[in-house]
C-alpha cells in the first residue's frame, strides 16, 4: 500500500527537505578545504592527540553514513523531525571531520598535511555523493547506487588506518616517495617489455584498417630507433635507482625534528613527483613511429627532473656524506645516457 500521500505523513520530497541543506553545507564545507589552509594552532600541537582525533571523527562519519542509508533504505519514509536528526547528525561528523584537519599546523609538512587533506576531502565527497543520490532515488527503496555509494563512504573513511603515522612527516614523504617509486618500476617494466628484441610493440593490438598491414613501418622499431630507445630506457631505469635511493636515505636519516628538516623533506617529496609523469611522457614518445626529436625533448625534460632530485637529496640531511657515493654514480648516468640521445639524435636538429 502506498502510504506516502496519506496522512500525516510526508511526501517523499517534505521528508528529504532537510537533506537538501546538508548537501549545499557539505559542499561549502568541501570547497573550503580544497582552498583552505590550516591556520597555526595556538594550543601546542601533540600528533599522537590528534591521530586519536582524527581516527575517531572518521569512525562516526561511517555510523552516520549507514544510519543515514538504514533511513532510506525501506519504507515507511522518516518523518521531517527524524531526517532534520539525520542530516543534523552528518553534517556535525563532517564539520568534526574538517575541524581536525585544521588541527594540523604546516610547520608539520606539507607532504602530510595534502595525505591528510586528500583523505579529509574524499571522506565528504563520499558523503556528499551519498545524499545525492538518496536525493534523487525514485523510491523507498534501497537502489544498487545507495549501496555503492554507502560502501564509498566506508572505504574513504577506512583510509584513516593507512595514513602514515611515522615521525611526523617523515613518514609521510617515504610513502610519497614508495608510491612515485611504484608508477615508474611499472612504466620501466612495460617498456622493457616492448622493447624484447624483435617484439612488435602493438602484438596486442589486433590488425584493423586504422594500423594498415602488419609491415606499416609506423608500428614497428627500426635499428636506429632501438638504439636511441636503449639510451631512453638508461634514463628510466636510473630514475628507478634514483628514488629508491632517496627513499631508503629517507627512511635512514630522515628526521622532523626542525622547521629545516621538515622543509626539506617536502622539498624532497616535491621534486620526486616529478618523475613519474616525466617517465610516462617520454615512455610515451618512444612508441613508434619514433619522433627523434620529441625524445629529445622528452628526455632532457627527465634528466633536468632528475639532476634536480639528485642536487636537492645532496644538500639535505637525507643524505650525510656515506650517501655522497650513489648521488654521484646516479649523476653520472643520467649526463652519460642523456650524452648518448643527444649524439643520436644530432642529426636532427
């Protein structure tokens, strides 16, 4: 029996009312922390109180999230007063959410200080993804897109437990740098892979109009180009050694123990992200048909990327004089392999 016409009880659109206001809150709250900085705390700043505090917020958002689906999710619809509750109760988790973000003063790094505010921002674009589509789900019915959306909120608000929580932002840069070290140990992998003598790099692809026959000379490598490839593929694999390098410096000598050290720790992490897209474009480039001169200029882009690394790494703490050996070695590589692609391609220009 369709009870929502009946009376004293609200339609389905008076009993949504309420979660119309939080959603346009909770974009507000949104847009604040994309823009925002955290402002310098008076009170002394304790990282253990605020991981507790952080954790917990995340904790409660979750409950409201399934509190609020339970809501929607058979009939009959909750009254006015119970959703204005509702709403009131997901609105004061994110506000708490966001508050503790706030908490975290930037003399604590800007590296953890963004791992921090990209969680922040994830858990109230969950949420706010969640009344939308209670918003506008047809029925009092539990819709696969609540699901889905519900279980986003859980997930974004699980990420809490995987932020590092090391010596402060220490921490925070060596999963930065693990990360960026992640995307290129595949980018070289693929690449080496192509690259295995004879292989033809679009195997995979099936033969269609587009690509013409099999022996088009825009789908395979000639010598020349595997020669010039080969001195690429140095620069790549040297910007694998160089991150794994500088994060087990980090890991080693790292510390956060002054506005100095923590600088340059971020200055680190910084740079480092650099690398990966630098990779993929030049990655990219070499796939034929082979542009000499857009290697070119794909490769100096990555050997500036990773001079700069390898000068920022020397003059930080990370790097005593015991690390003095592999900075120059990595140097020495990238001049030696961007050497090689210049003189291949000299004839070029």
């Amino acid at each position: 029996r369709d009870v929502r016409g009946a009376p004293g009880l609200p339609t389905a659109m008076e009993a949504r009312e309420p979660l119309r206001d939080v959603r346009g809150a909770l974009r507000a709250v949104l847009a604040r922390l994309r823009e925002g900085e955290p402002s310098e705390g008076r009170e002394p700043f304790e990282l253990p109180r605020f991981w507790d505090a952080l954790g917990q917020t995340f904790q409660v958002t979750s409950q409201e999230a399934t509190k609020l689906s339970l809501a929607f999710s058979r009939p009959p619809l909750p009254s006015t007063e119970d959703c204005r509750k509702l709403s009131e109760d997901v609105q004061n988790a994110i506000l708490a959410v966001a508050t503790v973000y706030y908490w975290l003063p930037k003399g604590q790094g800007t590296t953890l200080r963004k791992m921090v505010r990209d969680a922040t921002t994830e858990v109230v674009e969950g949420m706010i993804q969640l009344t939308d589509t209670i918003l506008n789900a047809p029925e009092e019915s539990l819709s696969q897109e609540q699901l889905i959306s519900t279980g986003g909120v859980w997930e974004a608000c699980e990420q809490v437990s995987n932020l590092p929580r090391g010596e402060y932002n220490q921490a925070a840069v060596a999963s930065a740098l693990a990360a960026c070290l992640g995307v290129v140990k595949d980018a070289v992998e693929e690449m080496e892979h192509a690259l295995v003598e004879g292989q033809d790099p679009y195997g995979d692809i099936m033969e269609d109009e587009e690509l013409g026959f099999r022996g088009n000379r825009d789908t395979y490598w000639s010598e020349a180009d595997r020669q010039l490839l080969s001195s690429c593929m140095g620069l790549m694999k040297a910007s694998k050694a160089c991150l794994k390098k500088v994060l087990a410096a980090v890991k080693a000598h790292g510390k956060a123990d002054s506005p100095e050290q923590i600088a340059q720790l971020d200055d680190l992490a910084d740079i480092a992200n650099e690398i990966s897209p630098s990779v993929d474009e030049l990655a990219l480039s070499m796939y034929p048909p082979v542009n000499p001169l857009a290697v070119r200029l794909n490769a100096a882009k990555l050997a500036s990327v990773l001079k700069k690394v390898l000068e920022i790494a020397k003059a930080s703490h990370a790097c005593p004089p015991s690390e003095e050996g592999w900075v120059q070695f990595l140097t020495g590589a990238v001049d030696h392999n961007m050497n090689k692609v210049k003189n291949f391609t000299q004839g070029q220009l």
